[in-house]
C-alpha cells in the first residue's frame, strides 16, 4: 500500500466533497457529524447537522437541553439510543471534562454512544492523531485492495483490517488518509460496479487484478427479519388525545405514542377476527365513531403491520379524556381476557400525556407515529 498513498491523497485533495465537517476541526462538530451520518447518507444528514450546531453551538448547550428537545432535533434521523447517546456524552465531557472535549482516542472513546470507529474519526479529523477510523466503506476498500476472503462482519476482519490500516496510516496526515478512504469507498469503490478505472489504487488492488471485484467484500450473513403487529388507539375527544412516551430503553425508546397493543401478531387469526368483532362492537356499545387505518413500516431487523384505530369519543360524555381512557382500555383488557388471550398486552403508560390533536407534532415521534400523523 505504501507506494499507492500519494496517489491517494492526491486524489482525495483533488475530488473530495467539501461538506461543512470537513472544513472545521472543531473536535464537538465532527463528533456531531459523525454519529449523524451513522444514521443517514450525506445529503440527508447536512440539514441535521445545521439544525444541532444552530441549536446547540456549544457542548454545554446540548448538556444543558432537555432530553425531549434533543429527540425532537434528531427526530426522523431512527435508532434514538444515538440521540440519547449524544446527551449523555454532552453532560459527560461537561462534568469529566469541565466542557473541553477529550483531546486523546482512549478519552473519546469513553464518551457514552462512541465505538472505535468513530473515537479514530474524531481523534484524526480534529487532533490528527493516527487511528484509522474502518467504516462500512473501509471496509469495503480494503477488502477488495488486500483481497481479504472473510465475511467483514467477522471479528478476524475487522482485526485484520485495523491492524493492516494502522500499519500503513500516514502519520503526517492521518485525517486525510482516513477521509480519503472514506471518499473512496463512498463515490469510487462502490458496493455495486466499483470505478476502477479512475481508483488511485488500482495497480496494487488484489481483487481488481484478480478480477474479484465482484465477489468481495464477502456480506455478513443476513438477519432474520421479525415480524411485528402493533394495534395503536388515537382516542380524540373534544380536540383532545393521549400520548406516553416509551420507556427510555429499547426501541424508539423515549418518543412518543398512542397506547398501543402489541404482542398481537403470535395470535390465531380466528382470535384476531373475533378480538377486533368485539372491538367493533365495544365501541358501538359505547356510541363511539371509528376509522382504521394500515401502515407497512421497515426497521433494519423487523417489519411491523401497524393498524391505527382513529376512535373518537362522543362530544357530549361528560366523563374526562383520562377516565373514558380507563374505561376504554378496561373494555379492550376485558376482550383478551374473555377470549382468553394472553400473548397480546397493552401498553398501560405511566407517563400519560394529555394533548391538542394540533400539537402531536410538538412532540418526540417516530417515523411510524409520524407516517400516521402526517398522513
Ligand atoms: S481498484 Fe476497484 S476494487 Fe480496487 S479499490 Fe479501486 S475501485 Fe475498489
């Protein structure tokens, strides 16, 4: 490799994409840039980015947000526990470090939500320090340029790649080497039809002179996908509903939603069939209207049928949101136990929202919450 690094950063200095956290060392921006685009590809994730330094400028300003405030910023990006991750690690430098970023790779990677990956980043970007950061698209690179025969989420791949990448990391310009890497994989060693004809390593690329640019890199074995039913209620009375934000753990954990029925995909769908009859008729007993609606939503690992029961409660009951609340959801525990079903749970939050159907959207949702919400 060491012959084709010039060759390399040249053609990084000559081709790469000026984007904004590239043009800083601010050691808080990149960072920020970083866990963003774990997330999101580079053109979706430049307004993200934007919304958190003008939100938060500094650390401390993110230390300091409330946890609600920073979901709402991150919302649509996914996978919240990064989110919460980033609020954490704020209020971490600002109590361990007295609100100066860690300068070395051992303290950044201390920070809650920060692998080896991104602490290489940070600490080559900002402090060019000589970590080789191995993203998906180092990973990629390198596979193909030293050929490596081995599926690259195996644990000896990615042992291999770091060392071999250290190895060859040009001290004087560690961040570059890193970003170029980066850049490459991203626009020239593609996952599909790599460019190979305009690549700076191609004279010493194992699987372009192998012909193997097709076969590597070896793809990690796929994860079963799990399917998912989750029946939500969007009670509306008098221009009013319920929200409860989920459990600061696990999926879309702290974000907003109806109360919802889950677990209800390992039923018969005799039991299902008879659970929404007498649904149905619950809510006819109770002379309330009711529209359903069916959304599809993917996560990486699962596929969730969602079905949105828009129910609406009669105008003149006299009774509070909260208490037909509780006589509703009493109804729907009522049916499951009648039917004797005990796979399928409500959710029975804690932490119960009262809000203007107009101001759902002041809160902390979901993609799923929101594809309903906006629909
Ligand atoms: S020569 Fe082709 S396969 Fe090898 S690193 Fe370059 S683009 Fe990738």
């Amino acid at each position: 490799m060491q012959r084709v690094i010039p060759k390399l950063l040249t053609w990084y200095a000559e081709n790469y994409r000026k984007l904004p956290w590239r043009e800083t060392k601010n050691p808080y921006f990149i960072w920020i840039s970083e866990i963003i685009l774990q997330q999101t590809r580079v053109d979706q994730g430049m307004q993200y980015y934007f919304d958190f330094i003008d939100k938060y400028p500094k650390i401390n300003d993110l230390a300091s947000a409330p946890e609600d405030d920073v979901l709402k910023t991150w919302q649509g990006l996914g996978y919240y526990a990064r989110a919460r991750n980033l609020h954490k690690a704020a209020k971490w430098v600002c109590d361990v470090h007295n609100g100066q970023f860690p300068t070395t790779f051992e303290s950044i990677l201390e920070l809650p939500g920060v692998g080896d990956y991104t602490a290489s980043a940070i600490a080559s970007f900002a402090f060019n320090l000589p970590h080789a950061a191995v993203d998906g698209n180092v990973k990629r690179v390198s596979s193909r340029f030293w050929g490596i025969e081995l599926p690259i989420d195996n644990p000896t791949f990615l042992k291999q790649t770091k060392s071999l990448l250290t190895e060859f990391i040009p001290h004087d310009q560690p961040g570059n080497f890193n970003q170029a890497m980066i850049e490459l994989g991203a626009t020239v060693c593609k996952p599909t039809h790599p460019d190979c004809e305009n690549c700076p390593l191609q004279t010493e690329c194992s699987a372009f002179l192998q012909k193997k640019t097709h076969v590597l890199p070896i793809a990690a074995a796929k994860t079963k996908v799990q399917h998912v039913r989750l029946d939500y209620f969007y009670l509306e009375h008098r221009g009013e509903t319920l929200l409860y934000q989920r459990p600061s753990h696990g999926i879309w954990g702290g974000l907003f939603e109806f109360p919802v029925l889950q677990g209800f995909d390992g039923i018969s769908s005799n039991d299902k069939a008879m659970v929404y009859s007498k649904l149905e008729q619950l809510f006819r007993d109770r002379d309330y209207t009711w529209t359903c609606q069916e959304f599809e939503h993917k996560l990486s690992h699962r596929l969730i049928s969602a079905v949105f029961w828009h129910v609406k409660l009669p105008v003149s009951d006299s009774l509070s949101v909260l208490e037909n609340y509780q006589d509703f959801f009493e109804g729907i525990t009522l049916i499951l136990n009648l039917l004797n079903i005990h796979e399928a749970g409500l959710t029975f939050p804690e932490k119960l929202k009262i809000t203007n159907i107009h101001e759902i959207n002041q809160f902390p949702l979901h993609k799923l919450l929101l594809k309903f919400v906006n629909s």
